[in-house]
C-alpha cells in the first residue's frame, strides 16, 4: 500500500532494512541489505565525500540485487542524488532530485531495466 504525507502529497519511505546473508546460493560470510517490509517504499542513503564533477574522468557505479522471494511488482533503483544546498538525506522522498537512476523495474510479466 502506496502511504502519501498529508502535508506534503510526497511519496513516504517507510520500509524496513535488515543486514544478512542470501537465502540460497550466497558467498560465506557475505552479507547484504535486506528489505523486510512487502510493498512499502524504502530508501537507504549515504553522502559522497565530495560531489562528483562530470569532467574527464568517468563514473563507473555498480551494484548488485538479489530478490530473496522473488519480485512480484515493483522496483529496486540505485539514485545517485543531486547536490543541493540544505539537502538532508533523512527527509528522502519521490521529489528528491537525482542526476542518475537506474535498476529493475518488474510488474506483472512486464520487465524493464529502467535508466534516467
């Protein structure tokens, strides 16, 4: 169920996180971040040392997600934010602005890798 602020009319990211290891067929000891809460929104955040300036050297992200259960509808994005001045992370929402997005999006038999 989508949950919406009534002040804000933004998007709320109330889902929970947990740190363990894969189901089936992970490495020993390797561990990850596990989304407990079924469809609810969830967004983790950490600041980069400094911003990235887009001159002459590249980008390079990466990321990998393994759905434990499966995917039923939705989405799993990693959102490389937009430098703003007063930005704070704790207060993330679907109207934070972002430079870079991308990852799978998956409803029904529609699949997609999404990238903004």
């Amino acid at each position: 169920m989508l949950e919406v602020s009534k002040t804000s009319n933004c998007i709320l990211y109330v889902g929970k996180w947990a740190v363990e290891s894969l189901m089936k067929d992970g490495l020993k000891g390797d561990l990850g971040l596990v989304l407990k809460s079924k469809a609810k929104h969830a967004a983790i955040s950490a600041p980069l040392d400094r911003p990235f300036v887009f001159t002459n050297k590249p980008l390079i992200v990466q990321y990998d997600v393994t759905f434990q259960n499966g995917q039923e509808c939705g989405g799993a994005y990693i959102k490389l934010l937009t430098q703003e001045t007063g930005m704070r992370l704790s207060q993330f929402t679907d109207k934070t602005p972002y430079t870079i997005m991308f990852g799978p999006d998956k409803c029904g038999n529609d699949h997609k890798v999404g990238a903004n």
